[in-house]
C-alpha cells in the first residue's frame, strides 16, 4: 500500500503489553476479540467501566502472541497502564509505559511511495479503511527517509479525520460518561459481539440487542467557519447534541437521533450558537440520519 500524506501524532503513547499470559489476559478485560487477531494484524478496543462506559480507548498492534503495543493517548498512557496493571493479578505478563522511547504516526492517501526501513511497525487502522495505516517508529528515528509521502502536520491528519467523520474519544465523546454504542464501536469494528465476558459486557450486550441506542455520531457542515469543540446543539431551544472536533466549517457531533428526526419533522434549523449546521450520516455508519429540514 502506498500513501500521499504521513505524520507525527504527538498526542499517541505507547504501552507494551508481554509474557505468556499477555493474549488471555487483554482478551478478558477489553471489548474486542483479542485471541482471533494474528501477528501483524490490529484491533480497536476499549477498556469499559463495569456499568459499560468506556474509560479508554486505543488501537492494539499484535506483534506476536506474546506481544502487543498499544497506541493510545498520550494523556493517558500514564493512567492506563496502572489500570491495566491492577487487573493484572498473578498473570504472567508484563505492562510497561514506552511513550518516551517510541511515537506513532499515520499515512494515509493514495500516491505512489515506497521506503519504510525506519518502522518498527506498519498496520491498517482497523475502524475504517479509508483512515489509512499507523506506523511506530523509535524516537529520533528520520520517519520520512525513502519514502515518497509528504510529510505533513498532525492538523492535516485531523482534518482528514473529521472529514470521514471518525470520532476521537475526549473530543467527540467523554471518557467516563459515553457507552460503546454511543461512540460507534459497533460500526467502528471496537466490540465484539460473540466473545465472552469482559468488563461492562452485559451493558455493553444489552444495548445491542434491545437496540436502543439513540445517541449517535454524525457529521455536520455550516455556512462559516465553526468555533470551539463541546459546545451545545440546539433545535428551537431544545439540546440535540454536542459538537466536537471541527475544521473550518465541517465538524463532528454527538447528537440524540430521535431529537434531529423531531426537528426535521417539525422543519426546524439546528443551531450551535447563531450558525446554523446541517447534519449527515458517516460514510460508514448502519444507521440512518434525518437531514432534510435540519439544514441552513
């Protein structure tokens, strides 16, 4: 696979998890199916409360079935790794916080290049194809060298990002306080329906199978530049969501779906502050967003 653009994300850590036990132990605790992924392969997951709300998220790289790198915020790498040791128990594996010796960076577009000698590790980000690969590489290392992709800042990842409307947890939705189905891990390939227990898996299954999950991502475009993340949707006074990451006039939001297929009922604009948004569906979402009528 070859890519147009490649960067830093400064804002990644990285956390190895190893030993024996190290498979069976990330199986048992987090969201997706560990046992099935394969040397080279990456899943996204979530480390949940027991009442199903998700406390991290992070993209996991199975280098061999004894270890695996954990591509997380770097805010939390600090936090999550004295989580995951608390779980740890008498299992034979070990966690370690390896931010300072490592970064990870993405690549993504579609022009020709070649060279990748510097990664320790290429793999396809496993929430959408179109979100490209994450590389890591040990820090000071020359990313660029040999390959032919621009290198670029990490905004232009996020702009790309936004415009694919693939939220990003702390910004699109709050750790502590969003469930999986509210974040998209379902569309997002983060949950795995068939496995067997792991923390918050019976709030997690119960949302699923009842289908009542109204609280969704979407994406949202105004006329004029939008300005700060987290600020209130509203229809007519009414709170329909939250706006979170933005770039220029696009963005991406959490919204009640029930509550935008009111106002598009009803024929009424959607507001953050005085600029007007309309709404749409993600590129890769199963469900459906009422557009028509909640417009400018």
């Amino acid at each position: 696979m070859s890519y147009s653009y490649m960067t830093l994300l400064p804002d990644r850590g990285f956390i190895e998890v190893s030993g024996r036990d190290a498979c069976a132990f990330l199986h048992g605790l987090l969201t997706n199916d560990i046992e099935r992924a394969r040397p080279g392969d990456a899943v996204f997951a979530g480390l949940l409360t027991p009442q199903g709300k998700i406390l991290f998220d992070f993209l996991i790289f199975v280098r061999d079935r004894q270890t695996y790198w954990i591509d997380c915020f770097r805010n939390q790498a600090e936090d999550l790794t004295k989580k995951l040791s608390l779980y740890k128990l008498r299992s034979q594996t070990e966690i370690s916080d390896r931010s300072e010796d490592f970064a990870v960076g993405a690549l993504w577009g579609d022009a020709p290049g070649e060279g990748r000698s510097a990664f320790l590790a290429t793999f396809a980000d496993p929430r959408y194809a179109p979100l490209g690969e994450r590389f890591l590489i040990a820090h000071g290392h020359q990313h660029e060298e040999g390959l032919a992709a621009s290198v670029v800042g990490d905004a232009a990842y996020h702009s790309h990002r936004i415009a694919l409307a693939v939220p990003q947890g702390g910004l699109d939705y709050a750790y502590g306080d969003a469930f999986p189905h509210e974040a998209c891990y379902d569309d997002l390939h983060g949950v795995d329906f068939k496995k067997g227990c792991y923390v918050g898996q019976e709030v997690v299954s119960r949302m699923h199978h009842k289908g009542i999950a109204k609280t969704r991502i979407v994406g949202v475009e105004a006329r004029t530049p939008l300005e700060g993340g987290g600020v209130e949707i509203s229809a007519d006074g009414t709170p329909v969501g939250q706006l979170g990451s933005i770039d220029g006039t696009k963005g991406i939001a959490m919204v009640r779906l029930d509550r935008v297929e009111d106002a598009v009922r009803q024929g009424i604009p959607l507001f953050v502050g005085d600029v007007a948004l309309t709404v749409r569906r993600p590129p890769w979402a199963s469900y459906e967003v009422p557009s028509e009528g909640a417009s400018f």
